[in-house]
C-alpha cells in the first residue's frame, strides 16, 4: 500500500497508461508517464473510438475454430495469420482454441463486462466533470449484417446478452434499417442497435488527457524506451531508459502489445500477441452515417467524427511489423462498399495501424508482477482498451493504495496462467 505522495512512475503513454496515472494523481501520487514513443501515439491513437459495452463476449466462442480455419484459406479475409517460426504465437493460439467453449466464453464475458460497465459510468463522470471535448457522443452502435441467416443468427446472441448481462439491441429488418441509417444501402438483411453505446474521437481525447494531466502536475516523458528495472530485495527501485535512470516508489507497467518484451524483468511470462488492425480516416463522405457500426460480415468498423470519417478493423497476427500493408488496408474500402451507398472519399488525411493487445482468454492482466511487490500491471486489453481504460485506471489506483477495488480483482490476475493448457 502507498500512501498520499509517493512517487509513482506509469511505463506507457497510452489510453490505459493515461488513465492510470489520472486517477493514481486525483488520489494524491507524484506521476511520471515514461513512452517509449509519444504520448497517445500508439494503438490509443488511430482506433475507432468505441466506448462499447455491447462487447461483451470474447473472441474465444464455441465454433470459432472451423470459422478462423475457413478465413484463413479465404482470399481477403479479414483476419490473417503471417506463417512464422514463434513459439510464443503457436503457443498462444493452442491456448486460445482451448479456450473457444461456450464455459470459457462466459467465464470471460462476466470479467469484460463488469469491466465494460463501469468504465462507461467512469468515462460519463469524468467527461462531463473535467468539461473533456473529444467529440463523446451516445448514439449507439449498429451491427448490420447483410445475410438474413448471419442477422437471425445474431439474435441468439443477443438474447444470451440480454438474459445474462442486461445488455441488449433493438432489432432493424430491411427497409427498417434504412429509415434508421439511410447512409446503408437498400437491400440488406437487417442491424442490430445497441443505443447505450457511445463513441468519441480517440486522438482527441488523448490530446485532452495530457492536458489534464500536465495540469495536475504529471511529469511525461517521451522517446523513453525502458530497458529494464533495477531491483534491490524484490521491490523496484527504478527503470532504466534512453533518457537516463528514472526512480520511483510504485510503478505501473501499461505497454499494451509490448509488455513481452518486459517478461523476464517483470517475472511472468504475460501472454499478449500483437493483433495489427488497420484504420482510414477520410474527410466526410457526401451522405455520412449518424451512427458508428459495424458491417459485421466483413469486419469493418465505421465511425462518423465531427470533423471527420473513419473506417477501420481487420486482424492480423504479423508479430511487430512495422510496415503498412496495402492490400488489408485496401480490404476496409472494398467490405465498406458492400454496406454503404458513399463508403468513402479520397481524401485520406491519414492511414494508420496499431498494435492491439491480444490474450488467448480475452480478459486483461490487471495484477502485481510477481517478482516485484511495489510494481503493478495493466495490459491486455484486447480490442477494448478504449473501452475499459477508465475502470481499469480506478482499480489499478485502488489495488496499489490498498482500498477496497470497485470490482473484482480476481479473474484479471496471473493465477490464471495455470490454466493454461501448455
């Protein structure tokens, strides 16, 4: 436990790291973010900007298998496995299968969505009580489906949504959806309306965060890649970085993708793999849509700014490349050509991609490292990291000042790499 004062150091400039350090500040720690890059600038930066409770359930569903096998051998399918000689990735994706029974999928869904629901609450809160202009607006969002059978398929899920989590959508068939989102074009099967979910422009929200946290005093550092801790009796007394050694009382380890690399300082092996997505954001197409969806059959996220348009998604397992590849880029305009009468403009502002934080069980690593009794870690958000980063940020603060966490901590701990099946 840490009290009022100490000196806490976030390794990681993201949307987890960031809040991490903002409620760890209101609760009276000396912050210092450390990026190995700039603030906000990773997989924080490019997304779709989802705040989306209607995700509940991980990727890890009864079927999944025989569905990610027949991706694979489909020309421009969304999801892509590059053929590589990883241990890591192969184990990874053992543990995953092992984990695709409708057991392990509930399992996981109740950890996500107590997560999910309070991170909305805290987001609702901490928007409208720090004035945050990131363009948050709740018109839901709309998964649409162009195959009737895909779209009644849907519905078993929803009612195990509804039935479960309380969570549900209003259904929209045929030329319903069109008077609900006349951006679409006329002949598709039908959408599913989640209205409680919400979204916001996530560059902008970052660019306001770092204000808010300067404001309070928060020290960032950038361009600060740490190398590794130095330790004395099992407690961290600092990291060391291209910039020089920087110490610290706690320290709060939120790198997302690249916590492996941080492995054998933090004493477990965390079990992230990098799933590259993609995004485009254009200016506003003649007829934009009012309300972010998801074209479900082709895996493309669609998101309407204020100021701009954004197409997005795509999962590709490459490890840490670097590189833009084209032709998934050019997958996100050819699946939002099939849904959309003005899909897109040419004029691209930016192509971008990110690095997100997969676990084989779809729930984050949210616990202390084991090595290491004053150093905490937030990483594995998935997809969700948006979504869950501002309960995750209370009970990151909560755990490391000995309160009572708002949720349970239990389920997001390392105990559960026992469970692995390798």
């Amino acid at each position: 436990m840490m009290g009022t004062g100490s000196r806490t150091v976030v390794v990681g400039g993201g949307v987890i790291g960031a809040m991490c350090a903002w409620y760890l500040s209101k609760s009276g720690h000396q912050v210092t973010v450390v990026d190995a890059g700039r603030f906000g600038a990773a997989c924080s930066h490019g997304n779709c900007g989802y705040v989306c409770p209607s995700h509940v359930l991980p990727l890890t569903a009864p079927g999944v298998i025989p569905k990610t096998l027949k991706a694979l051998l489909t020309p421009n399918s969304p999801f892509s496995i590059r053929p590589r000689l990883s241990l890591d990735l192969w184990r990874w994706l053992l543990n995953f299968a092992y984990r695709c029974n409708q057991t392990a999928m509930l399992d996981a869904a109740i950890t996500r969505n107590q997560l999910l629901q309070s991170s909305m609450q805290l987001y609702q809160q901490l928007i409208e009580e720090e004035s945050i202009d990131c363009q948050w607006q709740r018109r839901g969002l709309l998964f649409v489906y162009k195959s009737k059978r895909e779209f009644d398929e849907y519905g078993h899920t929803n009612e195990l949504l509804e039935s479960r989590f309380g969570v549900s959508a209003t259904p929209y068939k045929g030329d319903a959806l069109n008077v609900l989102e006349p951006a679409l074009k006329p002949g598709l099967a039908g959408g599913w309306h989640y209205e409680s979910d919400c979204h916001l422009r996530p560059d902008q929200l970052m660019a306001q965060l770092r204000q808010k946290l300067m404001d309070r005093g928060v020290q960032i550092i950038e361009n600060a890649n740490v190398s590794g801790f130095v330790k004395e009796n099992g407690t961290a007394r600092a990291i060391d970085t291209e910039q020089g050694r920087i110490e610290g009382d706690t320290f709060v380890v939120a790198t997302g993708a690249l916590t492996p690399f941080l492995n054998h300082h933090l004493g477990v092996n965390v079990p992230i793999q990098p799933g590259k997505g993609y995004s485009v954001t254009t200016t506003k197409p003649t007829v934009v849509p009012k309300i972010p969806m998801i074209l479900e059959e082709h895996s493309v996220a669609v998101t309407p700014f204020a100021d701009g348009y954004r197409i997005g998604s795509t999962m590709e397992f490459a490890g840490y490349d670097r590189s833009i590849n084209q032709r998934r880029v050019n997958l996100l305009r050819t699946g939002a050509k099939v849904y959309l009468n003005h899909p897109y403009t040419e004029e691209v502002t930016e192509v971008w991609y990110g690095w997100r934080p997969m676990t084989w069980d779809g729930k984050p690593f949210i616990d202390r490292a084991p090595n290491m009794n004053n150093t905490w870690v937030a990483a594995g958000h998935n997809m969700l990291g948006l979504s869950m980063a501002t309960g995750t940020g209370k009970l990151v603060s909560e755990l490391i000042n000995g309160e009572t966490p708002h949720l349970n901590p239990r389920p997001l701990g390392f105990a559960r790499l026992k469970n692995w099946s390798t």
